[in-house]
C-alpha cells in the first residue's frame, strides 16, 4: 500500500453560543480547525483532525495547510502508509514543532493501519483495559451568575464530575469556586484549571484558600518548566497537582517524572504529536510511578475517537480518578462524523469499528470548510 494524496480542509466550527469557554489563556468561541484525509493506491482513506490554536501551541490554520501541503505531504506520498515510524521520522525530519499538525497526519496513518488490519486502533495498542471512560465536562472563568447556569445545566445533563477554569483573578476564582460547589453540593467531583494563570506566590495563596472546596485535582498552577516551584507547590498542599502545558513531548514528561514535580500528567494525541507519542509518555508514567488524564483542546469527532481509542488501553490513565476531558464535540454546532459519538453525562462509549471508529461527514464537512 503506497501514500497517493494527503487533503487538508480547514474549517471553522463555532461553538454553542451557550458553552463558549473562558480560560487564562483567553476566549474560545469558535474553531478553525483542519481535517486531514490521507488517501492510498488500495481505497483505503485515513482521517485525521488539527485541533489548532496559536495560543496553544503556536499553530494556525494557515500554518497547519502549510506545513502539510508544502512539507509534509511531498515526503510521505510514496511512502507506506502502515510503516508508522518511517512516516513519524520523515514529518519529523522535514518540519520542527507542530505537534497538533503532525498528530493529525498520525492520526490518520493509525486510522489506516486499524481499517487495513480490520481492527480498532485500541485493539493494535494491546487490547482495551476500560469498556467505557469516565469524562468530565469545564465550567469556564466566567460570572457567577453564568457559572450557576452552566452548572445546572451540566446537573441537569447527568454529569457527576466537573473542572472549573481559574487563574484570572484569585477572588474571583474563589467566588466562582464558592458557587459551582454550593450549586453541585458536597457529592460531585471538582478539579480546577489555571492554564497557567497563577505566579508562585499566587498559588501558594490559592491552593491553600482552597481547601475547603474538596478539589480532586489542580491542573497547571504556574508556568511551565518551574520544576522547584512546582515541587514547593506540592509540599504545601494535599491537592494532587496535574501538569497540562508542561506535557507536549516525551522530554517533558521525562524531566517532570525525574524532577517529580506533578503528581498527575495530562495526555492527549494533539497535543503530544501524536497517538504514539502518548503511548510512549503514558509507559513513562507509569514506569515512574506517576498517573495520566486524558486532556482536551475542544476537539471534534475525529480527534476525539483518537483521545477515546487511546484512554482505553492505558491503563495508567485513570479516568476512574481523574476523568477524561472527552468533551469537545458536545460544545461544538458540528461534529464533522457521520455518528456522533455517546460522551457521558457519566462516561463516554467507545467507538469498535475499524481504526479510529468513525466517518467523516461529507455534508457538515461542506457546510463548516472555510476554503470552498
């Protein structure tokens, strides 16, 4: 089997005007995302999705088409498409960086290999640990009286597990707090998210303000690479703290395991370049003894099949503890797949059909691409 075409289509999905999200990194309210569809010379078609966002990782729309069409795709046509390390190594070699790019090109070489071998990609990962993943949904950094609807919306939806945006302003982080657990009451599972929005000091204040609210987790208190800072963090506070943006590459998961500056590390295929490279930092964990949770950056269909395939064959990621942010598609208007896939309100349903599971959806594909 032989590469004969890579298409990137950029789109962009808004999301509900009701559940746009609000972080310490900005405003998302809607999505300029890629599709990418791996073509070959037997029929076969992998897909794959970008979720991209220049605060995030530096990347773009634009950049992603262009690190793909005029990079990317002329080193891999021609190239086997089941030969996964050839084809990580050639991306690699051509471009620097670009994790969610190169991960949507993985993506979709997985998605081959399971639809040529009549497999789910989990299946190809050793086998499922999980049948279903416990998932999460985010209240964002926004007003009290916004986060009390969104709250019992959520409530009313069925969730039982829940994170709560911080890191803009430390007493409205409390107040918001204050409300989501007085609305959710002592039962639901809590964790927080600074998205690096605190300094030292400001965390040292915060978390230890916040132990009253029953916090099952601190994801991202303070910048990355403080690896001291971190470590004080976690002498002064029995909150398990959870490194987001401190975890794009397998170097990063390394110098956090040796420095043990977090207890949990959040994954995801986008973010870590790619499907294998969250594999190879969940064995890391485990090796070191550390957790994982599955992260998000509000993917759509595709790249959440990717994060669900992924979450059930981990067992070190423990969406039994720290559920999985499997949530994207159900904050977007589209989804961009034929069947949508079942996320919660208490756990997500993992998709068994060969590769990632699910089809591309030519109608909302047409409907949300912004190069037509």
């Amino acid at each position: 089997m032989k590469i004969t075409r890579i298409q990137a289509i950029p789109i962009k999905v808004p999301l509900k005007p009701f559940l746009t999200t609000k972080t310490a990194h900005g405003e998302h309210a809607d999505s300029p995302y890629v599709i990418v569809r791996v073509f070959t010379d037997e029929g076969l078609i992998g897909l794959g999705e970008a979720t991209l966002a220049p605060r995030w990782s530096g990347e773009t729309s634009e950049s992603c088409l262009a690190a793909i069409n005029q990079l990317i795709a002329p080193a891999l046509i021609g190239e086997d498409p089941l030969n996964l390390n050839v084809a990580v190594q050639k991306m690699d070699h051509t471009i620097k960086l670009n994790p969610f790019t190169k991960a949507a090109i993985e993506m979709a070489l997985w998605d081959l290999l399971g639809k040529a071998a009549g497999q789910p990609i989990y299946q190809l990962l050793g086998g499922k640990v999980r049948n279903s993943i416990p998932v999460k949904t985010v209240i964002g950094a926004f007003s009290p009286e916004k986060v009390i609807k969104l709250t019992q919306y959520f409530l009313d939806q069925g969730f039982t597990s829940l994170k709560v945006k911080v890191g803009l302003d430390l007493e409205n982080d409390l107040e918001r707090l204050d409300t989501v657990r007085k609305t959710i009451g002592p039962a639901i599972s809590m964790g927080i998210d600074a998205n690096c929005g605190w300094d030292f000091n400001t965390a040292c204040t915060a978390l230890s303000r916040m132990e009253p609210f029953q916090l099952s987790f601190c994801e991202q208190p303070i910048q990355i690479g403080q690896h001291d800072a971190w470590n004080e963090l976690r002498k002064l506070t029995a909150i398990p703290l959870m490194a987001d943006e401190s975890v794009f590459t397998v170097t990063d998961a390394w110098e956090i395991c040796r420095q043990r500056s977090a207890d949990i590390l959040s994954v995801y295929p986008g973010k870590n370049g790619g499907i294998s490279r969250t594999v190879a930092i969940c064995h890391l964990a485990e090796a070191a003894g550390l957790t994982c949770s599955i992260g998000s950056n509000l993917e759509l269909g595709i790249g959440s099949a990717a994060m669900l395939q992924v979450a059930a064959s981990m067992k070190v990621i423990d969406s039994e503890r720290f559920p999985a942010d499997c949530l994207g598609p159900l904050f977007h208007e589209a989804d961009l797949i034929q069947q949508p896939l079942s996320l919660g309100p208490v756990t997500a349903e993992l998709p068994t059909a060969p590769g990632l599971g699910v089809e591309l959806d030519e109608d909302q594909l047409q409907q949300w691409r912004t190069d037509s």
